[in-house]
C-alpha cells in the first residue's frame, strides 16, 4: 500500500519548521511520509490514536513523541471539549539537511524517545530536559519576534538535536530501496514539479520530462507516492504560498496567479485541502503568532 509522501519546507529566519496546533473537536491526519525527523509535543488534552509504523500511542500533556525519516504515521483524535483557542500540541519538523549540518553521521542513526516506560535513568533525565527545552520554545513563541528571540530558539533547537543523539539515538542498518530505478524516477519528477510549479503544467508537460506517456506516469505517480502528479503539485504551490503570504503584502489573487495556481479559488481549495483553512485565514492566522 502507497502512503502519501509530505512536503516539508521552512521560513528563512529559522532552519526548522514549526507547528502550533489548536485543540480541535475532531483531528485526522492521513498516513503519510517525509524525509525529515519530526517531533511532537503534546501541551493539553490528549491524542487517541498517533500511529507510527503501526505503532500505536495515546499522548497525554507533556508526552513526546519522534518519527524518523521516512516512517509513516498518522493521527486521529476527538475531543468534544475543544474550543480551538488553547495550544494542543507542537510539532517541530527538522530537515535532513539542517540535521546532517548538525551532526554529519545522523544517517547512520536513528531516535527512539517514544518508549519512556523503557528509559535508564540517565534517559529519564534526559526526556525531562527535552521537555522543558520544548517548553521555552513555546515561550519564546508569545515573545515579540526580534534578532534575540530567534537566537535563543536556534541555541534551544541545538540543544534538542544535542540530546537526541547523546541519549536517544541507536545506530541504523542501511538498505538500499528495493527498487532503485523508481527512486531515481520518482525524484526526477518532483524535482521538476518543484522547478515548474510556477507554471501551467499539464500531465502531458510532465510525463514529457521523464519520457512517460501521460497514461504511465498518472499510474506511476499514484501507486508509488499514494497521490496523483496534480494532487502533488497543489501542495507544492501551497508550500511556495504560504510563504509569500507570510512575508509579502500583496493580494491574494496575486499570489495566487505567481505560484500557479491560476486563480484564488483554486488556491483556496488547496489551502481547504491542506491545512484544514482558506489562504486569507491562514495568513492572518500565521501573521498573528509572528
């Protein structure tokens, strides 16, 4: 089975995505995979059901939990009390290159933080300075968003990665994919949807650059990355954005037509698909907490 496969992107003034999640009545996020090692905290209520590699766990406030490179995951929760307004949980995604430039060997690694019923003591110690590292993040988060505020989450994230691989990291068996020439494949086309997403691409444009029939690569795509080449490209231009809604002032409708999207409906579709809202919500949502 083909789980999809998530795109991860950053903003400039930090090298690491952040995620601040509302508690919502009802929250479902599919299976789906990304490159990047991705941590979650949990601040209030609780998670029923965080899925990783078939792994099933149930948070409570305070409890983390790590999914490596390349594991699927997915959650699903309901909790009839939510209101929307108080932080339920914070995600921190790291990219690969961000760690690599870190700690060159982290792919020869792996982290386990989400079995706390399994630490040493040294562990334990360990976890509880994860904990309150994450904490003063969320601090930082309400303090107005200067040069110093920046600095201290960098040094904060630093001192995570630290932790990670001092107390919680094993080393990793490496196998080569199972199928080498569709890995290659694969990353030559969303190579060239990142490069083009800005254009009006059609399946033909697309299986054109890797020398597929339109046909092959719809049936290529779907069954190797769980999603269709269109699906993909829509998220990827809500990627490029939300970043432009983040950091620019223009309208809407322009920075719709200037990621590809050709109009405002259509990157509002995406934006209802992807994160759950409409593109002029999420910008006054994301300027709020800058």
């Amino acid at each position: 089975m083909a789980f999809t496969h998530q795109l991860v992107y950053t903003t400039q003034k930090l090298p690491v995505l952040f995620i601040v999640h509302p508690a919502l009545k009802n929250v479902m996020v599919r299976p789906h995979w990304h490159e990047d090692v991705e941590l979650n905290f949990t601040l209030s209520d609780t998670i029923d059901d965080f899925t990783i590699e078939n792994q099933h766990f149930q948070t409570a406030p305070g409890r983390i939990l790590l999914v490596n490179s390349e594991q699927v995951h997915s959650v699903r929760s309901t909790q009839p009390n939510a209101d929307g307004q108080e932080p339920a949980a914070l995600t921190l995604v790291f990219p690969l290159k961000f760690l690599r430039d870190c700690y060159p060997s982290v792919e020869q690694i792996w982290f386990d933080v989400n079995h706390p019923d399994q630490f040493s003591l040294p562990q334990r110690a360990a976890y509880q300075r994860l904990q309150s590292l994450l904490r003063q993040i969320m601090t930082q988060f309400n303090h107005e968003q200067n040069e110093l505020t920046i600095l201290k989450i960098r040094t904060l994230l630093m001192l995570i990665v630290t932790i990670l691989v001092e107390d919680f990291s094993h080393p990793k068996v490496f196998a080569l994919p199972l199928n080498q020439e569709k890995q290659t494949r694969l990353t030559t086309i969303t190579t060239y949807l990142k490069a083009h997403a800005q254009e009006p691409l059609k399946v033909a444009d697309i299986a054109a650059s890797v020398h597929l029939s339109p046909e092959y690569l719809i049936r290529f795509f779907k069954s190797n990355l769980g999603t269709t080449p269109y699906q993909y490209l829509a998220y990827i231009r809500c990627q490029k954005a939300q970043v432009q809604l983040r950091q620019s002032e223009d309208n809407l409708t322009e920075i719709a037509m200037r990621t590809g999207f050709g109009s405002l409906r259509s990157m509002n579709r995406a934006f209802e698909k992807f994160t759950h809202t409409t593109a002029k919500n999420w910008r006054a949502q994301n300027r709020a907490s800058q």
